[in-house]
C-alpha cells in the first residue's frame, strides 16, 4: 500500500511497535515517515519520552524496594549494625550504578523508536528542527502552579462528592477512603511548588524590559 493509506493507522502501528511482534513495522513507520515526517515524528516521539519516563520509574522502584528490604533485614546489634551499614553503603552504591546503567541501556521498543526518529532526521533535519520548536512553544501553554492548584482541588470535591452518593444513605457516618488520604496529602505536600520559579521568572521578565526599555 502507499504510505498516505496508513496514515489513520500510526496510532495502532506504534501499538504494534513496542511489543515483541513490532521489528517487522520498522520498515513500514520509515516508509510512511519518510513522506509524512510530521504524521510520524510527533507521536513516535511522545511514546519514545514515555517509555523512558516508565523505565525510569521502574528502576526508581526496584531502588526503593531494595533499600525496604536491606533496613528490614538488618541486624540489630551494634557492631553487626556498623558491618551492615558499611553493607549497605556499597550496596547502595552498587545499586546506584545498576540503576545508572540500566537507565542507560535502552528497551528494545526503544530502540525502534529511536532508529526510526534518527532516519527521520537524516532524511528532514530542517523539518524536524521546526517541529522541535513548535514543541518547545508549546510548553509555555502549560497551566500556571494554581491553576494545577485548582484542578487537583476540583478534582479532591468531586472525590469527596462521589464519596457522599455512595454513603447518601448515612452521610454523617461516611468516613474518607485511604486513596482519598494519600490524595489530600499529596496535594499539601506539594501545595506551592512552583510559585518562586514563577516569581523568578516575571522578575526576570521585568528586568529584560527594563533594559530593553
């Protein structure tokens, strides 16, 4: 088939590409890339940034579940303590770089993605030097800390709400579920994040009109 004909179906080829049937669609998102550059790039390029962020929180999870498992292990006399700590230290370390390299070492549906976006670059680097643009644009249509604030906010009423239908019978009697906590208390502990990088960035906006000016 032409390459225009797969157009509607990127989104169901770069579902096939990350599982272990997808090296034989390395040659078709060429194709179709080749033509299209724009069909292809922006999405190969979204599921390329989120199989790293999963990666990476994997072995971000693996590290904390070892360190659960080395401070419930540990002995608990003193000079057995001192040995386990200097254990667990160049265990730690040993972890660290692990998860260094792991971090490094690319999943093989990463690896397609990435083949397929470096052909896409050879082939259209004006191209896709404008769409790296666009896409750093675009990140200043991101919403403000307290419109994230709002949101959340919003989004913990109509918990709360949700909450009270399924209890409408005995509202007072309702108690707070424990992903209902979890949510409250992340919400506080990152209420505010955010504010001293945006006053940062209106005095700095400021200043350069001043000079300017």
């Amino acid at each position: 088939k032409p390459p225009i004909q797969w157009l509607p179906w990127i989104p169901q080829l770069l579902t096939c590409l990350v599982r272990t049937e997808g090296k034989p669609l390395l040659n078709l998102l060429s194709q179709v890339g080749r033509m299209f550059p724009q069909a292809v790039y922006f999405p190969i390029r979204t599921l390329y940034l989120t199989l790293k962020m999963e990666a990476r929180e994997r072995i971000k999870a693996g590290e904390q579940q070892q360190a659960t498992e080395r401070r419930s292990s540990s002995p608990s006399s003193g000079a057995d303590q001192s040995n386990s700590a200097d254990g667990n230290n160049s265990a730690a370390g040993g972890t660290t770089a692990a998860g260094a390299a792991a971090a490094i070492r690319a999943t093989a549906p990463m690896w397609r993605c990435s083949k397929i976006m470096h052909l896409q670059r050879d082939l259209h680097p004006t191209v896709l030097s404008s769409l790296e643009a666009i896409v750093e644009q675009i990140v200043w249509f991101r919403e403000n800390w307290y419109e994230e604030v709002l949101r959340q906010l919003k989004a913990g009423l109509a918990k709360c709400y949700a909450i009270a239908f399924d209890n409408r019978a005995s509202v007072s009697d309702a108690t707070i579920t424990p992903h209902m906590v979890n949510f409250v208390k992340k919400l506080v502990s990152t209420f505010g994040i955010g504010v001293e990088n945006v006053s940062a960035a209106v005095a700095a906006h400021h200043s350069a009109a001043a000079a300017a000016a």
